[in-house]
C-alpha cells in the first residue's frame, strides 16, 4: 500500500511537471504567433497538470502518513509540489479575473513564464531549507518503487494527454460560443 | 533622451507624486507599525525567540507593507487616462518599467528602514549588530519584491478584483527570495556574519533578483502594450 502510494506521487508529479512544460512552451508561441489555440493549449496543460499535482499531493500526504505517521513533514518533494501547486493555482485564479480574451490570454501567458521559471528556484530553495532545519529525516523511496512508478508514469501521461484534450476541445467550443454572442450583441 | 535618463524621468516622476500625495507611504508605514505591534500583543516573546522569528516577522511586514505600496504603482496612472499617455510617450515599456521599479524600491526600502527600528523597539532587540550584511541582504530582497510587485502591478490594473490578485500573484512567486531573506536576516540579527552554511540563501536571492528583473524588463513590453 505503501509502495503504491509512494510511486502515485513519483510518477503523477513529473507528468504535471511535463504538463508545466506543455504550457510555458504554448504560452511562449501563443506570445509570439497570437494564435488563440495555443492559449486554449496553455489553459488546458495548466489544468490537467493541477489536478495531476493535486492528486499526487494527496497520495503524497497519505503516503507521509503510512510511512512516518505524520500527515505532513514538510518532505522536500511535497513541499515543493505544494508551492507549484498554490503558482499555478493563481494563473488560474488571474484568468477568471479578466473578462477581455485577448488581456486574458497576453496575461496568462506572462504569469505562466514567470511561474515556470520559479518552479526550480522554489526547488532549490526548499531543498536548503529543508537541510537547514533540524526536522525528521526524509521518507526515502522504497525499493523497487521504480519499476511501479514507470508504468504508473506511462497511465498518468496517456490519461493527462487524454484530459488535456478534452479541456482543449472544451475550451476551443466557448471560445466559438464567445464569439458568436459578441457578434449577436453587436448585430 | 537617452535610456537612463527615461528611466530617471518616470522614478522621479513617482517619487515626486508620491511625496506630494503621500497615499501610499502613509498606508504602508501605518500597516507595517499595525503589524508589529499586533504581533508583540500575540506572542510576548522572549528576546531569544524574538532573535529566531525576527527573520520571518521582518519579512512577512515587509511583504505585506510593500504590496500596499505596489497596488499604487500602476493603479495611480488609471485615473485620466495617464497609463495610456505613458504608455504612447516615446519611451520604451522596459524604461517605464524600470523607472517606477526604482520609484518603488526607494519607497518600500524607506518603510523597512523606518520599521527596522520600530522593531527594534518594541521587541528589545539590538538588530544592528551586523548592519552592513543586513542592508545588503534588504537592498536584494526588496529588489526581488519590487521587481515581481511591479512587473504584477502593470498586469493586474485593469482588473477588478487588482487589490486581491496581486498579493494572490505575488507571494507564491515570490516564495524562493523570501525564504532566502527570512534565513539570512534571521542569522543576521541574532549577529551570526553570513558563513558558508548560509552563504547559498544570497546566492539563492542574488540568482532570484537577476533571473526576474530580466524576464520581466523582456516581457513588460507585452503586458504593458498588449
């Protein structure tokens, strides 16, 4: 049980890191072709990468609890997927905040720059801390967690794939809603 | 005109209006006094946990004072129309930028200043035993505050909910820097130099400072002009 919780976290926090990747890379193209797809792209990687991150911190909770017998331990690598989380979760916040799609979109794509590029400095930072502090020594991997984890990794992509296509299509389908009721309202 | 002397022009430009309106600093000083005080009401520390929390309090009034600050900094251009004069005067974003970055750092660095003692003060506390190390470590960790406060400020003025969004924005970004003059400013009021078991937290808030002010003197352009 152990194991398994342990190798949910291992495998679905690097699939939101590659979801994170998805969408500063959008966000850079959306930037520069201003085509709205790679916005719609951006919001959806975001998306699917947060609800990946919000279930391995979960799992990762409970796994702090199975393994040590405290809820959290501020572990390094939960600690640090908690601070991604609490970034992302203002780009998402920021983008319910404006009405105008196109400030939506130029300023969503700013924040996830920026919050990209905060992820590894947040790493880093934590991981001093954590080394600093006279806390419990870190739960380490269990062995053989790594061949669990792999395959694990590979379900998560292809169902972190899966949702971020929906999301796009959902999004791309409001977008044309959108568009439509602009141009009634000014018939 | 050249670069810098934009950069001058829009900093002065700030300041001078600031200083005349006093809206801001006013907030900000009284804020931060609030805090400290409502802080020594809840804990009646000891002036050894004073010494090992100073860090964190410091920072967290910081934080706080300084967004009151940043909320200001664009949201003042909005009335009359100023933000879109500035934004066509031939002057490049990243000059308009970097001209109210320095605006906001002189005033944000005059509040912790004021602070300081305050704190000091209040808590009994001899904080400046290191004081050199310990401007350093302000003069760094402002500039990161600044830097992401600003660039924030110019993306959020024309939301409605801007007084929410941007500490919403800011505080996790600014994670990384904050934790980094927390540590340092904690060992160096307790008046411990900064040695090689701390010496990464000002590599953490130097590397912080140049990776962000470059991304955002990049990209105020897009947020500024769209």
């Amino acid at each position: 049980m152990r194991d398994a919780l342990f190798s949910f976290f291992g495998s679905g926090a690097p699939v939101a890191m590659a979801a994170a990747v998805v969408a500063l890379v959008a966000s850079v193209v959306f930037l520069r072709t201003r085509n709205f797809l790679y916005d719609a792209l951006a919001l959806a990687a975001t998306k699917t990468g947060f609800a990946l991150l919000a279930a391995a911190l979960a799992a990762g909770v409970l796994w702090s609890r199975a393994a040590g017998g405290v809820w959290w331990a501020w572990d390094t690598r939960l600690t640090t997927a908690l601070v991604c989380g609490l970034v992302y979760a203002a780009y998402l916040m920021l983008r319910r905040a404006i009405e105008e799609p196109t400030e939506r979109a130029t300023s969503a794509a700013v924040v996830s720059v920026l919050a990209f590029l905060d992820a590894p400095l947040a790493a880093i930072a934590i991981a001093w801390w954590r080394a600093r502090r006279t806390l419990p020594p870190e739960g380490g991997p269990p062995p053989g967690w790594g061949t669990l984890a792999s395959g694990n990794a590979l379900a998560m992509l292809l169902a972190g794939a899966a949702l971020t296509v929906i999301l796009l299509r959902r999004e791309e389908r409001r977008r044309a809603q959108d568009a439509e009721r602009r141009a009634a309202l000014t018939l | 005109m050249g670069y810098f002397r934009q950069v001058a022009v829009v900093a002065f430009k700030d300041l001078r209006a600031e200083l005349r309106t006093k809206e801001a600093i006013n907030a900000s000083l009284a804020f931060s006094i609030v805090i400290l005080l409502l802080f020594s009401f809840a804990f009646d520390p000891s002036e050894d946990t004073m010494r090992e929390i100073s860090g964190g309090l410091l920072w967290i009034v910081f934080a706080f004072a300084g967004t009151l600050m940043l909320n200001r900094s664009f949201a003042r251009e909005v009335p009359n129309d100023c933000l879109d004069a500035l934004i066509a005067a031939p002057l490049p974003a990243s000059a308009l930028f970097l001209g109210k970055c320095l605006a906001n750092y002189v005033l944000v660095l005059a509040v912790e200043l004021v602070s300081l003692p305050v704190f000091g003060v209040f808590y009994n506390v001899h904080w400046a035993k290191q004081f050199p190390e310990l401007l350093l470590v302000l003069l760094l960790g402002t500039w990161a505050l600044t830097v992401i406060g600003t660039i924030f400020s110019a993306l959020t003025v024309n939301i409605k909910l801007r007084e929410v969004m941007l500490p919403m924005l800011t505080y996790p970004i600014l994670i990384p820097a904050l934790m980094s003059a927390m540590q340092l400013t904690t060992a160096l009021v307790s008046g411990t130099a900064i040695g090689a078991d701390n010496v990464d937290s000002l590599k953490m808030l130097i590397g912080f400072d140049i990776v962000f002010t470059a991304v955002s003197l990049v990209l105020v352009e897009t947020v500024l002009v769209g």
